[in-house]
C-alpha cells in the first residue's frame, strides 16, 4: 500500500460497517487530489477512492473507482475524510479518519483499513523518552530522570544536532602530549571553584537550539581563567557569539566545531566582551540553528554590535592538554580553575535531573536507532563524593553544562568520576588566559 504504515498504537476501535463498501457505497464518495484517507473496506484489507488512483491506476485502488470518481466535488473538509462513524480513540479524545495528532516527537493519523480505526505514526526517536525516565527512576543507579517541556517533542537527531555541537577531535589533536602535573597540594575530599573563586566564575549559559557547545565551553573556561590570573580585576564574560559567528575556517557554527580551531582562533584574533557581542543563537525560532553574519572583523574592536558599550580584545595562550590521571586533572582544577572537556552524550543524559550520572546500559532494550550519541563539550568545575547511601559512596566531577538553569541541578550536572564515565577524562584541556596589565581595572 503507498501509505507507510511504521507504528500503529492500540486503541478503541469504534463501530465500523460490516458490509464491505466500494466508492459507489462509501459515505462522502471520492475525493479530490491525493487523499490517503479515502479508502473504503475491501475483503481482508482497504482500497482507495481518490483522484490519484485515476491518474496512477494504482493496484490499491478501488475497482469501482473509474466508473465513480471522474466527477470529483471541489472541497471537502480533512475532518470529513472519512465521514463513517467512529475513529481513533487516544486518551479519551476522538479522531476522525484524516485527523493527526502530535505524540511526543511524532505525527500520528487516524486512519481506517478492513480491521476498523487505527492511529498510525511516524517512528522517529524521541529525545525524551517516558520508558527511559522510568527505567531510570525505578532502580539504584545513583541519579534520578526527568522530562523537560523545552526538550520534550524533539527527535534524538534533532537533539544531537541543537543541543551538543562539538565534534569529535581528529586524529592529530586527538595524540596531543599530555601535561602530567606536579603534585603539590593536599587536595581535599571535595571542591567547587566557585567556592574558591567567589564572583570569579561564570554561571550556566544556555546554547538554546544551536549546536555551540564547542564556543560555549571555550569562552565560558576562558573567562574564568581570565578572571582567576587576573586575580579578580579582569571579570568580563566573553562573547561566545564573537567566536561562534565569526570563526568560521574549518567550523561549522551550529552544526558543530572543533576545540583546537576555537582556542586557535581566540588566541590569534581574540574575542570580546558578551555586552558587546550578545549571544543570541538559537535562543527563539527565528534565530534556531543560525550562527549568524560576523559583524566584527578579525582585527576590529569597535563598533560593537551593541552600541551602548565599548570593548577591547581578549587573548588566551595556545591550550594544554592534562593527563587522563586522576589526580592530575584535580590538581590543575584547584591551582588554576575551570577545565574544558569533551564527552560523549547517550540518550539517557538529556533526562538527567540530578544525583551522579552514568550511563544506564541495558535499562532499556534499544535498537541502533534508539544509540544514536554525539560530542559535547563542558566545563568541569570541580569534584566530591556523594554519600547518599553510606554504603556506596560515589565519587563525582562537577561540570557546568550549557542547557540552561531549568536543566539538571540548576545547569549543573554531576558525572561518575575516575572511570571515564562517557569519556569525560579523555580530553581535558586547560588555557592560560593574556593578562594585559592595560585592561585591568583597579
């Protein structure tokens, strides 16, 4: 049959005619144009009664149609497609053949064929799934799931393509020496640089419907870094919008980029502040998976394109890479601040609310389809040990994610820590920010 039929929910069928109808008996007649929903019961299945059937002579088509269709009415209503009584029941609300409905990430019809009323739907993967958020919830795994309004509805496709954005590092940048880092401090169980280095850190962006993870995450770890070796005098949160917009070699705005393309590019030309150049991808439907025109040359500081402020350059050194060594990574975090670094997201992640993720395999028996996973770039701020249960205390890096405070633990998330969790400890990088003693403010 030329519709395809992918999922096909259960629901109430309502009262159907026994005897089989052709187009000559069938309520309403034939119908104008291509109208899928035009079908009358035919032995053990359904045939059609469209204008489509007279100009393809399709083998679905009815066998009365050519002496009963060539004279079509002009209009008819979709709700009257169909016009028998009954059809599709979904949670207490009546459809009528031809009527559709969104279900989560799907588009469901209502549909009649020789069995009576089915609701038939397209089959795409959801980025937020009830079955997961249950699975989660229902045993020990140290983290709880939730369903967000601004997720719920989109595809995992579309969730890897809006949400993340940093693609995976290629092979040479992917074999850059790691910095082992001298042991010189009796780090404590737990720490929080925003602890450390009150007023100094910045807080959760949110990416909105853009995959710029990869220009959040620098710009966001650059300002800390900035604010950290300035010792507090130079607090200027940077423009992720500057180096979105305007790094454009090699990179692919909202479609993703590459971290060493980004820091490079913030090294050589600098960035400026976000009061000059806000952010303003993909925070609303017109501006969804747009990176925007750059306004603001390489070598240009001014004007900004918020002419109410003034702004210089902001420089940073070439990044280094820390071991995958634990201890190294916590060393560097307490000595000099905020880390970025790459993970790869699963499906369950986007439903995290909260506790120490990891994650959940086998929960839920999935297909490929349903694995689908992608690069994510974060800043980790720190480490501790959740002690909920105090016979299994989990240890955990805190990160900053760039979803927004609706998300997670207000923005924040916490991550199985010195088991590389999601490859959270396979690419962490570190910056020295270019203090320019001329750009301190007293």
């Amino acid at each position: 049959m030329r519709g395809v039929l992918v999922t096909v929910l259960t629901l109430a069928v309502l009262a159907v005619p026994a005897r089989a109808q052709y187009c000559s008996e069938r309520p309403g007649g034939c119908c104008p144009g291509r109208d899928d929903t035009c079908t009358a019961p035919m032995a053990d299945t359904f045939c059609y009664c469209d204008a489509f059937c007279l100009r393809s002579k399709a083998p679905d088509c009815c066998p009365d149609v050519f002496n009963n269709c060539t004279a079509l009415p002009t209009e008819r209503s979709p709700l009257t497609a169909n016009p028998l009584e009954g059809g599709c029941v979904y949670k207490g609300r009546n459809y009528l053949a031809g009527e559709s409905l969104k279900i989560n990430c799907n588009t469901c019809t209502c549909y009649l064929n020789a069995n009576g009323y089915e609701l038939q739907c397209e089959n795409d993967t959801c980025l937020i799934r009830e079955e997961i958020i249950t699975s989660v919830n229902s045993a020990p795994n140290g983290w709880r799931a939730s369903n967000y309004s601004f997720l719920w509805g989109m595809t995992l496709e579309e969730g890897i393509q809006r949400r993340l954005g940093t693609l995976k590092p290629g092979r040479a940048v992917a074999a850059m020496t790691e910095i082992d880092i001298e042991q010189t401090n009796q780090l404590p169980e737990s720490f929080d640089s925003r602890q450390k280095w009150p007023g100094w850190i910045e807080g959760v962006m949110d990416q909105g419907d853009c995959g710029s993870s990869w220009a959040i995450s620098t710009i966001t770890v650059a300002s800390d870094r900035l604010a950290i070796q300035s010792m507090g005098h130079m607090r200027a949160p940077l423009s992720p919008q500057n180096l979105l917009s305007c790094n454009t070699r090699g990179q692919r705005g909202c479609d993703g980029g590459h971290l060493d393309r980004a820091w490079y590019y913030m090294r050589r030309y600098g960035v400026v502040t976000d009061h000059c150049y806000p952010y303003r991808s993909g925070i609303d439907e017109a501006s969804k998976m747009n990176k925007y025109t750059c306004v603001l040359p390489r070598h240009q500081t001014s004007p900004c394109p918020n002419h109410d402020v003034t702004s210089g350059k902001y420089h940073v050194s070439p990044p280094y890479r820390i071991s995958v060594k634990e201890e190294d990574v916590k060393e560097e975090l307490f000595r000099n601040g905020p880390l970025q670094a790459t993970m790869l997201v699963k499906a369950d992640f986007y439903s995290y609310a909260g506790g120490v993720y990891k994650y959940t395999r086998g929960s839920v028996k999935e297909s490929s389809q349903h694995r689908r996973k992608g690069y994510h770039s974060v800043r980790v701020l720190g480490w501790g040990v959740d002690r909920t249960d105090p016979d299994n205390p989990i240890p955990y890096w805190l990160c900053a994610n760039s979803w927004g405070s609706q998300w997670g633990e207000e923005g924040y998330f916490r991550i199985l820590r010195g088991q590389n969790e999601c490859e959270i400890e396979s690419f962490v990088l570190g910056v020295w920010a270019d203090v320019d003693m001329r750009m301190m403010q007293g």
